[in-house]
C-alpha cells in the first residue's frame, strides 16, 4: 500500500510538473522569453521596413514652396526733399534751449522714440504690400524652370501724388546656403486712386535650376530695399582733348 501511495504521489508530481511546462512553452512562443532559437521563421512574414527613398517620380513632380523673408513683404516710399529753412533769429539762452526741446519733440513719435528723418510715417507716398505667392514647376534636361508669382497691393499714403510707384522684387533660390538664381526685378505699378488701393501680380518666368536631387530646394520673393542702385556710365558725354597741331 506505500508503494502505490508514494507513486501515485509521484504520478501527480509528475502531471503537476507537465502542466506547468505546457504552459511556460506557450508563453514562449507568445513573447519569445523562452526561445532558445529553435523556432523558425515564418517565410510569409513582410521583411522589416527599411529607410524611405526619394523616387525619380516624386522628384518630377517636386516644386519648392515660395517662402517670404522677415521684414520683405512691405515697401514704403517716401517723399523726398524739404521746405525752406526759415532764417534763425538770435534768441537768448533760455528761448533758445526751449526751441531746441520742441524741434526735438517734433521729431518723436508717438511711442516716445525718435523718428528717422528718410523713414517718416508722415511722409510717406505709398506703401506697397505682398499678399500672395504661388509658382509652378517643369522638368526636363536635367534641368527644372520655375515660374513664381507675386500678387499685393499699393496703397497711397499721407503725401500721396499720382503716378509710378517702382517696387524692388527679388526672386531667389537657394540649395542650403547656394544661390541658385538671384534676380532683382524694380517693377513698375501706376497708382492714380487715392482712396483705394491699387492691385499688382507680378510673374518671374525665368527661374531654372539643376534638376534637384532631393526636395530641399527653398524658393524666396520679397522686396529688397538693400540693393544698390544701378550706375551709370560716367565716361559717356565727356569729350577728349585734342593734341594741339603741330607743323
């Protein structure tokens, strides 16, 4: 009878024991804890994802955005010159520092800060402004032609005169710090309205660049007021001195 007791004990030990092993071997092939790389590998299963690449097709249909630098979407003009200076009278000490401190308070506005004489809100003639950009893209012979568009509006100002306002648009593309196009445009609108404001869009259907080899081509339009000015030729008009004749 201790024989069939320690046995059947050992039986249950042993149903005991399989039990849990049935159960560690399907958690095992659930989280792969118990793997011990005798499992093989499902020849159905998609092979991982690999880094994307950049097709032919998407570069052909690529066109960089046009973006606007800070400070280039607006462009005043301003009236030049000044009236007369009247003739000073000798004033004593005191009337004189009084005028000095309302000549002062003249040139201040109204935040308290000194206005620059070139750029005084009071004298301005229009104030031009870009609203809108836009472009379109080609590619063929390894080369890619852009057109980008303009649109704003030209608003008159406090000394406002009819005529032709010019506005200096600059159209640019870069590759990181490369410029691959730079052209400055002194584009003419004519403003004749002084209470509405006059609409402009202009176009640069001259852009071409390398064909890009990835999408990291930035594309800029703004105003440039920094760029210097055309100079003429100053040889032209002056005349030579002849050689006196000799006999």
């Amino acid at each position: 009878m201790a024989f069939y007791s320690v046995n059947r004990r050992f039986v249950a030990g042993l149903a005991l024991t399989g039990f849990m092993l049935a159960v560690a071997g399907c958690q095992s092939s659930d989280n792969g804890i118990l793997d011990f790389g005798f499992s093989k590998k499902d020849p159905t299963a998609p092979p991982p994802p690999q880094d994307p690449k950049i097709l032919a097709s998407q570069l052909r249909a690529y066109c960089p955005k046009v973006t606007l630098r800070d400070g280039t979407a607006y462009f005043n003009t301003y009236a030049k010159g000044a009236t007369a200076k009247p003739k000073k009278k000798k004033l004593d000490p005191a009337a004189e520092a009084e005028a000095q401190a309302t000549a002062a308070a003249a040139q201040t506005g109204p935040n308290g800060q000194p206005i620059d004489p070139d750029h005084d809100p009071s004298k301005i003639i229009y104030q031009a402004a870009i609203t809108d950009v836009t472009r379109d893209c080609t590619h063929a012979n390894g080369q890619m032609s852009m057109k980008i568009a303009v649109a704003g509006k030209v608003v008159p100002g406090p000394m406002f005169a009819p005529g032709t306002v010019t506005m200096p648009i600059r159209i640019a593309v870069q590759h990181g710090d490369e410029v691959l196009y730079s052209q400055l445009h002194p584009y003419q609108v004519q403003v004749t309205d002084p209470s509405a404001a006059t609409q402009f869009v202009f176009v640069d259907n001259n852009v071409l660049v390398p064909e890009p080899t990835a999408r990291d081509y930035q594309a800029y339009a703004g105003y440039d007021e920094n760029a210097p000015a055309a100079t003429g030729d100053k040889s032209k008009g002056k005349r030579k001195k002849r050689a006196p004749a000799t006999n």
